[in-house]
C-alpha cells in the first residue's frame, strides 16, 4: 500500500482512514473539514450549553473507595444556612426537653442530714430485730439431740433462789438444822438436753440396757438427761470421764434445790434428816462407783437405821395428800439406795441410778410445800 495515498483523521476522539485516489478529492476533503470547524467556532455562542468534548481519558480498573465515601458522607449531611455541615446546630436551653424520672426509679426523700440519718438508724434497728426474731423462732423450735456446750450453770426448781456460795465440797446439804426447807446442791453428769419425752426415754433406756445410771427431768423445759451424781465437781467430772471413754458426750454442772418457803418444824425435821441421810449416801455412791470400794457392814447397818428413823417422821406429818404422797415416794427411793449398799451383786451404777431419781423426788417435794 502506497503510504501517500492514506489520510488519517482524528475527530472526537475517533480515528479515521482515507484512501485519496487524487490529490483533487484530498483537497476537496480537507477544506470541506476546515469549513465545518470554522462554522462551529462562529457559532459556539449561540449553543450555550453545548461544550467542548472533553478529552478521553485512559480506561483503568482501578476504584477510589476514598473518595466516594466523601461524597456519600457530604451527601448524608444536612445543609445548613451558616454554611457548616458538620455540626447542626443545637437548640437554646431554654427550649430543650427535661428527662422525667422514671415510674419505678426509688429516690429518698430530700430530707436534711438529721432526718436522713434517723431514716437510716429506724432501717437498721427494723432489719436487725426482725433478724433476730427469725432466729429466734428457729432455734427455740429446733430440737436438742446433743449436750449442750454452755458453761456449767446452776439449775434452780421453782421459786429457787440462787446460792451465794457454794457448799463445802464432801457436803450436799445444809450442816446444822435451821428450820424451814434446808438447800440441796449436787453436781449432775448432764448427757443432753430434749424437747420432746419420746426422744430422751429411748436415750434413758439405750443407756440403762448398757448398765449405766439414766434419768429425764419432767418438771424442766427442756428436759435434761442425768446421768451420775456427785457431791463435788472433782467428783462428777471423774465420772463424766468414764462416759467419755466409751464414746458419750457430757457435761458437769452444779444442780441446786432450794425454797423459802415455810413449813411447820415437824416437817422441817422430816426434810433435813431426809437431806442428810441423801448427803452420806451421795458421797458412798461415788467411791462405789469409780473405785468399786465395799462399804463395811457396820456403815450399811448404820445408813439403814437412820432410814427407819426417818421413817417414823414420816407417819407423823400432818400435811396434804399430794404432800404425803411425794413425801412416801422419796422416803422409798432413798431406802433403795441404802438397799443397794448391802446387796452384793449391786453396781456403783445402779446406786447411782437410786439417788439420782431421790433428787428428783425431793426437789418435787419442795414444790409440792411451796
């Protein structure tokens, strides 16, 4: 192909070949162009919107996420009169909208540091007794299975008064007669306390199965289970020993029977001969029962002598049925303990057992006279 011959056009952006068979018709063709160009430069003012084709610009796969996100967020924005988009403008104070408070938001009343502080005091006094009352009701209904781990406190029947000091140790009773309704202290081996008769009658007969001496107050809330008796502390915590040894758990504890009230002489012969015929046997229970020691006859035949004359005060009593129903009943019990010495297969337990249900009987005798 003949290279003078081909006429290339670039128009727009497009490219155009032409094949010139002449020079004539190349002429014609490229003033025909040059008119056109100078009939669209005459008149460009009067097509106002028409604009010059831009240049083309290089085709590219590659996407400016940056700026379209600039013009989205330009975009989103309100326009304002000020000129500053960003920011809208905040309203004045007085025309914003106050937060209510909440139906069920709890708030103290605005009260002044007094009465703040009493507020708080009555809450914590409210709280703090019905607490208290809760536990209360919780322990007094729960039931005492096991002994109780309070220090030892001395146990008083009726209108008992408290002693102001203890008697000599080797004594139980009152040592010269004074009239009126003499004191009795003994020191108890306490095995626990219960609620209930049922439970501590199983406890009285699984220990007496076992040989031991046993005993339920009925006349105490709650009912405590005894189970040895001595005229001393030392005494009573050498037989606690011998429970703990087979497994039981106990306590000591000084157990007192005391009245004012008044009573005729006769009848207050009768209780301290009684007192003091209980005080010997006491003592002679203990060292039977710790170091199986044998009372000589001459001892026993002496114990049983004092009991019959004893006895005869007894018959001789002018006092209520019920006063000499008791009064038969602990005169009884004691002349089984002084049995006891003079039986050969008896135990120190089962004296034990004797003196422990004679305490209980006196101390219903004092009532009984109260």
């Amino acid at each position: 192909m003949d290279k003078k011959n081909v006429i290339t056009i670039r128009m727009n952006g497009e490219k155009t070949i032409i094949f010139r068979d002449d020079d004539e018709d190349v002429q014609s063709e490229t003033a025909a162009t040059e008119d056109n160009n100078r009939d669209d430069d005459a008149f460009h003012w009067v097509l106002a919107e028409h604009e010059p084709p831009e240049k083309a610009q290089p085709e590219t796969n590659i996407v400016d996420f940056e700026e379209r996100r600039k013009e989205k967020t330009a975009l989103s924005l309100p326009f304002w009169d000020d000129g500053n988009r960003d920011r809208a403008p905040k309203l004045p104070p007085n025309k914003r909208k106050k937060k209510r408070p909440s139906r069920h938001t709890f708030s103290w009343p605005n009260l002044r540091l007094p009465g703040r502080m009493l507020a708080i005091v009555m809450s914590a006094i409210i709280v703090g007794t019905g607490f208290g009352l809760m536990l209360l009701t919780l322990f007094s209904t729960s039931e005492m299975d096991q002994a109780s781990s309070a220090a030892p406190e001395i146990e008083t029947a009726g209108a008992v008064q408290e002693p102001t000091a203890l008697q000599p140790v080797g004594s139980i009773t009152d040592d010269t007669f004074t009239g009126g309704i003499p004191n009795l202290t003994v020191h108890v081996v306490q095995g626990g306390a219960f609620t209930t008769s049922e439970k501590g009658q199983e406890t009285v007969q699984t220990m007496r199965s076992e040989g031991y001496s046993a005993i339920l107050t009925d006349h105490t809330e709650p009912m405590y289970l005894f189970m040895g008796i001595a005229p001393s502390k030392a005494n009573s915590d050498e037989l606690a020993q011998v429970y703990q040894s087979v497994g039981r758990e106990t306590y000591t504890k000084a157990y007192l029977i005391s009245s004012d009230a008044g009573v005729s002489e006769e009848t207050a012969e009768y209780l301290y001969a009684g007192t003091q015929l209980v005080d010997e046997l006491v003592q002679l229970g203990v060292g039977v029962t710790l170091s199986e020691a044998d009372v000589s006859a001459g001892k026993a035949n002496s114990l049983a002598g004092a009991w019959n004359e004893w006895k005869v005060q007894l018959e001789a009593l002018d006092e209520s049925d019920a006063v000499i129903a008791t009064a038969t009943s602990w005169t009884a019990k004691t002349g089984e303990a002084v049995e006891k010495l003079q039986d050969e297969d008896a135990t120190g337990w089962d004296l034990q057992q004797r003196l422990l249900e004679s305490t209980m009987l006196y101390e219903k005798l004092v009532k009984e006279l109260e």
